[in-house]
C-alpha cells in the first residue's frame, strides 16, 4: 500500500531531509577505542542493583541478546560474553564529533538521539549530483571511520529517520511498523490488538476516533510520518547571515592556500554584506579534511568591518594561538565561511583635508589583541546604573562592550567623590569613634594606627531591597553603609564605611576601608 497525498507531495518538493541511523554506535566505539574483542560483548549498566544490557555488538546480537536483558541471563546463554561499561555521555560525543563531519553536506546538520543524524539537504544535493549520491557518500564516509549506518530520504524529519531506523526506503512508510511512532509500550500492544499493526493500517482510519482512543499525540506523529505534517530541526549551529564555500577536485595541501582561500570567501562575503549595508562582527570558517576531519576557526571584531586586510591579519593571529597548529594531512577539500553575526556598517565620509582613521584602527587594535590573547583578556569599563559603589562599572570584554557612554564628571574645584583605587573585597578595620555611630576617630588598617584629622560624611548608602536574602523583611535586603572620606595625620586620604546602622540594623556594626584617595 503506497499513500500519497497533495500535502505530502508539496513538503517533499520544498524540503528535503536526510537521516543517519547508526544501529551498532556504541559497540563500534569500543572496538575502534580497543580493538575487536575475540567474543562477543555487552554493554551494560547497574538498574535497580542488578546489571542490565544497554547496548550489544553485532555477533552478540546474532545469539539474542539485545538491550534490557540482565547479564546474568545473558551470560547462562553465551558463557564466554564480554561486558563494558555503558557510557551514553561518550556516545553522545561521538555522535556530536560525526555530525559535525556531515557538515559537509548542509550547515542544516541536527543531532537524533541516540543514534541517529538528520540532515537538511534541501538545495544542497545538486553539489554531489543527486540526493542518493550524496546519501551514498555519507554512508561510505562512516563506514571507512568505522561506523555502520542505515540512510533514508523523505520530505520531513519524522518520516526519515522512521524509514532509516527500520531500513526502509523513501514511500515505504506505509510499510513501517506501528512501533516507529515512538508511543508507549501500552498504546503499542493496543494498537496490535486491534489488528493495527502498520502505518498504513492505521492511515486508513478516522483521526478523530484516533484522537479519541489513543490521544492526539498519536495523530500528530502519525502526520509527520505520513509528511501531512512537518517539525523544524534544531541545528547544531545556526546558519550565518552569509556562507560562502569552495570545493576542490583535488585537495588543498598547503596551509598558505587555504589562507587564501579563507582571504577570497571573505571578499565574496563582504561584497553581499556591502550590498545590505552591514559589516561582519562574527566570522566562522570550517576546513574538511578528505578523512572527516574538520578544522574549526573563528573571529570576530571590536566593529563591524569588511576590511580585507584586517581579516587577514586577525586569521594569522588566530592561526598562530592555536593550541594544536592546523594540520591538512591528506588535504581539505571543502572550506566554508560563514557571517554568524553582522550589524549596520554605513559609509564614513573623511574630512577634505584628509586626517587618520584613529576609530578604526583602535578597533583593529582591540580585535587583534582579542584575537592574540583571549577575548576575555582584553576589557573595557562601562558604567553600570547601581548607586552600589563596587557595582558602578562593569569591566566588560571590549569586543562586546556596549557603545560607549559619557560618565559622570564632577567639577574640577570639588575633591572626587570616589576613589581612584577601590579594594574588591572591602577590607576590615578596627575603627575607635567618639560615639557609636559618629564619624570615625582612629582607626588600625594593617596593623598601623591612623589618626583622623579631617572627614567628611556621612554618604548613606542603603542596600538594594529586590536583593534581600529569604527571611529578612521587605526593605531591609542588607545592611546599610555610612561612608566617610578622612585624611589622616600624614594627609593620606581613605574612603572608609561603617556596615549597618548602629542600634537598628546591628548592635555592633564592623568597619571597613574600601579604597584610597590619589
């Protein structure tokens, strides 16, 4: 029985998908990782004190044993039965490595788990020749890394890895059996009870008696097996605003050539940026090896920019703080370079008398010493809205920053408010005043006694009330501060508080210098 339908025939002419079933993933990580064991093995894992099968390799489960049986009952069938220990976090790291090698083929590359890919290869095919090419193709690639793989071709995502999972073709949905709609074990023995034990048996039937019996849960995924319905996938990476590729007959060798490759995909990228206005803040570029391997570089810039010549110098910093330095081996084969963050880039207009571009080459200095050292080394300080003195400014990365702001000036004739140099945490001094909650007298910092000549304050700060611990009353989220500016019998200036009000928020409030006057 073949169901056709116009919704069906529509979703398979605007998108195309790709799924990737790797049945034996978990066993062939271990023979690639140990080599293959002379018996066969499992995988397994403690359940409810009793070590249970998760997983078996190929020989193993030719003998019958298979996921949820105990290793004791297993064992008293195969004596000789080897057992590993059931990883699924190495798993789904394997799984994240191989998918990213199916970039490749489309940006558009999710992860199924626990086995399984799925590839949006709508508009892609015609670069290897049609769509069973390519399918052909990625199935030879993992299976030359060692992986075996089942591959089907329909119009939406479900359908797919439905027909892959059960090693069906595109149009044998009818063919799959109700276990690929994913329900419980109940609604399954339900269904087979009722003598539904195909998708087509059940694509025959009314959806509201459906929906009535069995849920509209089982309606919706009967839909998007059928493709009268479709679900977007989730990518690992989002699409750039511009991706720009090269593929090569015979492979790039040499480091210097895919530099200026890079360099040339820039140059094709920033003309469609130039033509929509914007500049490139992010750039990714990917490098694909012939043997899966991908190479994986990113920049990006303290401003927008398509300057050629800045890209190029950003690219050999990156290069040069690699870790590992890019290796080719047998030679890249595909690059790929993508605009992941843009924003608008107007035309600037020189003075007549000509001048310098100071702005942009300080923000050419800022992304190549992000570029060197870390994007998180190199910082800026911006004003922050918090009457808090310790949360006034925010040192931000540079390259993120947000535009700049005019701090608050004070005048000239008045002595600073703030001090130049703060400590972070507050440190703690013993303070002797005239009365408990008066200005401070003396006081011993490092285990010096500083004799006050001069205040000035208080400077009430009280504590920001949103912030308050469970269990302290509405507006009391924190002891208040009474800051004082003194100067001491040397004419050394410290900006000192006292933490909590005496007699109301502390019966012995402790003291604390939080930062020197120049």
């Amino acid at each position: 029985m073949t169901i056709k339908s116009s919704a069906s025939s529509t979703a398979s002419r605007e998108r195309r998908t790709l799924a990737l079933f790797l049945p034996w993933l978990p066993s062939e990580r271990i023979i690639r990782a140990h080599g293959p064991p002379d018996h066969p093995f499992a995988l397994t894992e403690k359940i409810r004190g009793a070590m249970v099968i998760m997983a078996a390799d190929r020989q193993a489960a030719s003998l019958g044993l298979g996921p949820g049986m105990k290793l004791a009952d297993a064992r008293a069938r195969v004596p000789d039965l080897l057992a590993f220990d059931h990883e699924p976090l190495a798993d789904a790291d394997l799984l994240s490595r191989l998918s990213e090698a199916c970039e490749r083929y489309t940006p558009m590359v999710a992860v199924e788990p626990p086995y399984a890919l799925i590839l949006d290869i709508t508009g892609a095919a015609h670069l290897h020749g049609d769509e069973e090419r390519l399918a052909q193709d990625a199935e030879d690639r993992l299976d030359e890394a060692g992986y075996s793989s089942q591959w089907a071709l329909a119009g939406t995502a479900d359908a797919a890895l439905a027909l892959a999972r059960h090693g069906l073709k595109a149009g044998a949905e009818a063919q799959l059996p109700v276990a690929a709609l994913a329900m419980d074990e109940k609604t399954h023995q339900s269904l087979e009870r009722a003598g539904l034990y195909k998708i087509g048996d059940i694509a025959e039937r009314p959806r509201a008696n459906l929906a009535a019996r069995f849920g509209m849960d089982l309606t919706v995924r009967l839909d998007r097996i059928l493709g009268l319905e479709d679900r977007p996938i989730d990518p690992l990476r989002r699409m750039g605003n511009v991706v720009t590729e090269r593929r090569f007959a015979e492979p790039l060798t040499h480091i210097d050539g895919a530099l200026t490759c890079l360099s040339e995909l820039f140059a094709e990228a920033s003309e469609r940026l130039n033509e929509r206005g914007l500049g490139a803040r992010m750039i990714r570029m990917m490098l694909f090896r012939c043997d899966g391997d991908v190479a994986r570089l990113g920049l990006e810039t303290g401003a927008p920019t398509r300057d050629a010549v800045l890209f190029k110098r950003l690219l050999r910093e990156r290069i040069e703080a690699l870790n590992d330095p890019l290796n080719p081996g047998f030679g890249y084969d595909l690059i790929r370079l993508s605009i992941v963050a843009s924003e608008v880039l107007a035309p600037q207009q020189l003075r007549l008398e000509g001048g310098e571009d100071r702005q942009g080459d300080k923000i050419a200095l800022v992304s190549q010493l992000s570029t060197r050292l870390g994007r998180d080394r190199v910082q800026k300080f911006v004003p922050a809205d918090s009457h808090i003195p310790e949360q006034g400014l925010l040192a931000l990365p540079a390259l993120n920053a947000p535009p700049p702001v005019p701090w608050q000036r004070q005048s000239p004739d008045n002595p600073p408010m703030r001090p130049l140099h703060m400590f972070d945490p507050p440190q703690r001094v013993q303070v002797i005043a005239e009365v408990p909650d008066g200005p401070p007298y003396r006081f011993t910092w490092r285990r010096k006694i500083h004799q006050v000549m001069r205040y000035e304050g208080p400077e009430r700060i009280a504590s920001e009330w949103w912030q308050r611990k469970d269990g302290q009353q509405p507006g009391k989220g924190g002891l208040t501060r009474d800051y004082y500016r003194v100067e001491d019998a040397r004419g050394r200036r410290y900006w000192l508080f006292r933490h909590g009000l005496y007699g109301e928020e502390k019966a012995n409030p402790d003291w604390y210098v939080h930062g020197l006057f120049a």
